[in-house]
C-alpha cells in the first residue's frame, strides 16, 4: 500500500509510534459495489463463526479474508475457507487488505471492539459489530460520533432486535398499548462473574494462542489457563463487561428503542462489589433514575437484575405471578397495564391488565435478516440506517456500560451528565469512563 495512504500515530508531544496500520485516513468512500459486498472478518469461533457464516450467507457478500489469535478456535475457518486469507494480526489485515474490503464484522472479546472498528472506520469502511459495541463509555461515544461524522453504516449486533418478537415490542412501546411508562424491570439469570480472586499462573500460553494479539489494547497480564481465553474473558474486569454487559445490548433494546432512547439521570448498583480489580461481581442489581419523555409518566425508574437477583413482588403481580416474569427480559409497567417482553425463544410480548393476561388482538412484526438489514443499507436497497446503528446503538450501550461502572462503586448514587459525557462529583466514577491503550497499541481518535 503506498506511502501517502499510511498516517502514524502522534501523542501530545508529537513523538511518532511505528504503527502505521492504525490512524489511516480513508482516501476512497468506502461505498460497496452494488453487486457484491466484500467484508473482512476479525474472529473466526464462537459468535464470530456466526456472524461470519451469516454475513457469507447473505446475497452477493463475499469474504476477504479473516483474523483469529487462536488456531484452534479458528479450525472450522480453515476447514471451510481453506483458500481465503487469515491473520493472527487483525492490524496487517487491515494494512494488506484495505483496498480489498467495503466492510468488517467484528466478533471479537468485548476490548477489542471499538479499537478494531474505529482503525476501520478511518478506512473508510463500513462496521458490523458485536455487542456491546465497546467496552468503555469513552469508546462507545467516539464510535457513534464518528460514524455520524463521516456518514458511515454501522450495525451492532444484537441480532435478536431484528426478530419479530423485539419489533413488536418496541411497535407496542410505541403506540403505548399500556399506556405512560412507570417503570421498566430486565433480568437475565446468567453468571458471567466471580466472586473469587483469581488463580495464579502455572502456564505458559499455548503455541496456538497470540497472548499478545489476544491482549490488544488491554493490560498486559500473565496467561492463567481457562480464566480469560478462550471464553471466561466475559467474567474479566478490562476485558469482558459481564452479565449485564453480555446480556444488556440483547434486553434492553425494546423498551429503550420503544422509549426513544431515554437518558440515564442517575445510576446506582445494589449488588456485591467486586472481589478484586480482576472480575465483575455476581448477582447485579443496578438502578436508574431515567429522565422521561411524552411516552412516559414524567421521569421513570429502569432496574437490571442478573445471576440470583430477582424482581420485588408487585413486578410479578403486574403479570400475574412469578411464572409470568419472564427468566430472561423485561416487564415495562404503565398507566394501564404491563407489558412482558422475552428475550429468546422466538417469544412475543403479552399484555396484561390488572394483572390478568389480555386477550386482545395485536399483529406481530415479520422477522429480518440483522446482517442483511446491514448490507442492504451500505448497498442504498433501503433509505435508513440499519436498525441498530451507531447513533442508536451507541446510547444503548452506554446506558448499559453505565451500570457496569456502578457495579464497580456499589451503593454510591451517580449522577450523570448526559451532554457532557460525565459524572457530576465522582472523580471515581469518572475515572472508569475512559481506559488508555497498551503501549503500542494507541488507536488515533479514541
């Protein structure tokens, strides 16, 4: 790739970083061609073989090439993909291939996501990413500002939002079949967490594992065996954002695409406090304070519970009894009734009224492809944004990475400033917004 294409990387002093695959400036538009979409994929296992297979099977994509740190997660790749291109360094992916690809789909470990979609989107191209679509606050807003900025297409995947039983729950939402929101209870009964310090290290990493892609960004730690790669790195403290983080982007999409995005006032966690700076604590219960609009009654409560924790009585008296709150998703409570929303399982919402299950007649929305919502926007086959983009996404996620930096200061109240991006009088709470990068691994804009 020649040279005027490549910008390295400047810190506050002007000293220049040897990375010039991070930074880059886009001198194409990064709009695909309208026949064939071409995508590069940055994880090859677990939910990124899903989002791989799913994107390659939508209608004229074709793959580039892909990036994995682990070989043996990455074996069905290979199997499958034996002539395309792969890389342990999602950096020379983009260096070699930028000239090659309109978009990425990203399904990394939660901290790689913004660093990987942002060098990206200074390519100019196109992003695809799980949820939650960043690890910090700090990130999640730098993304959304600058896909807005360079009217990029983005999509966070949360694939369910595009399944019928979302949908009609945020139409519902909308047309306010239960009349003002009250209050709005989620939960989810996973246990992405530990309540025990970590193990110390008796062994090296194996051969087939880049400990050091693996890192990224993060902090440079040593390998404990099955305590971060390949899966429990969700448990982990600057690496994964657990149970709620996991779960959160899923669960509260309905209601808060069905509230029109409402911004946290203030946040609080009830749940344990960590164990140590290594792993988010089980069994969270975390409450906001949500500020109202014309589809609620004035300012109204939001409570998460994940692991053990449940929902107070009058919840499950809302619906009709406890085998009515749903184990995973959410029960919005209104002027006129409540509606339960499920997460999972094809379920579409019920109402009730009084407490009673209701009978009336609603029509459900039809299922959609996430992946081919995404592609058809980049193609111009539809006029909007795809249904989870960055301008949407972005508050979504921050309201839920909100709670994780409560779950990290329990029984503190925290008050938060929307249009600044800050807390009000937490230097504590402040400081857990934005993490810096590893050495050599900075990303210019975030």
């Amino acid at each position: 790739m020649e040279q005027s294409r490549r910008r390295f990387l400047q810190t506050a002093t002007g000293t220049a970083f040897a990375t010039p695959w991070i930074g880059w400036t886009s001198t194409s538009s990064g709009q695909a061609p309208s026949k064939d979409l071409r995508f590069a994929n940055f994880g090859a296992g677990g939910r990124a073989w899903s989002d791989l297979t799913a994107m390659d099977n939508v209608a004229n994509t074709t793959l580039v090439a892909a990036a994995d740190v682990d070989t043996v997660r990455s074996a069905k790749f290979h199997e499958t993909y034996p002539d395309t291109p792969f890389y342990t360094d999602w950096r020379k992916l983009l260096d070699e291939k930028a000239d090659e690809i309109d978009a990425v789909v990203i399904g990394t470990p939660d901290h790689m996501h913004a660093p990987i979609a942002m060098a990206a989107m200074q390519l100019g191209k196109h992003v695809y990413a799980e949820k939650p679509m960043s690890r910090t606050l700090h990130e999640a807003r730098r993304l959304r500002e600058y896909a807005a900025e360079n009217k990029l297409t983005t999509q966070m995947g949360n694939q369910l939002a595009s399944g019928a039983g979302n949908r009609t729950g945020v139409r519902l939402l909308q047309e306010s079949v239960v009349g003002k929101v009250i209050e709005v209870h989620s939960m989810n009964p996973k246990s992405w967490g530990s309540m025990s310090p970590l193990p110390e290290s008796t062994e090296e990493p194996p051969e087939t594992l880049s400990w050091d892609d693996w890192i990224g960004v993060g902090k440079m730690r040593e390998y404990i065996p099955r305590e971060f790669a390949p899966s429990n790195w969700r448990k982990r403290i600057g690496y994964g954002t657990g149970t709620l983080g996991d779960m959160g982007c899923h669960i509260y999409h309905p209601w808060f695409m069905g509230l029109n995005k409402p911004v946290t006032l203030s946040v609080t966690s009830h749940g344990p406090a960590p164990v140590d700076e290594d792993s988010w604590p089980l069994d969270a219960k975390v409450h906001h304070r949500m500020k109202g609009n014309d589809l609620t009654n004035g300012d109204f409560d939001f409570t998460w519970y994940d692991g053990k924790q449940l929902p107070p009585a009058h919840v499950a008296s809302a619906v009709g009894g406890t085998e009515n709150v749903p184990k995973s998703g959410s029960v919005v409570i209104g002027t006129t009734g409540a509606l339960v929303i499920p997460h999972g399982g094809g379920g579409i919402p019920t109402i009730y009224r009084d407490g009673v299950l209701s009978e009336e007649a609603f029509d459900n929305e039809p299922s959609e492809d996430h992946h081919g919502n995404f592609a058809a926007a980049i193609r111009g086959e539809i006029s909007e944004q795809p249904r989870c983009n960055f301008d949407y996404s972005g508050p979504m996620t921050e309201a839920v990475l909100l709670g994780t930096v409560a779950m990290r200061l329990p029984g503190e109240t925290l008050k938060w400033n929307d249009a600044k991006g800050k807390f009000k009088g937490s230097d504590a709470a402040n400081a857990l917004i934005h993490d810096t990068y590893r050495k050599g691994w900075e990303v210019k804009g975030i």
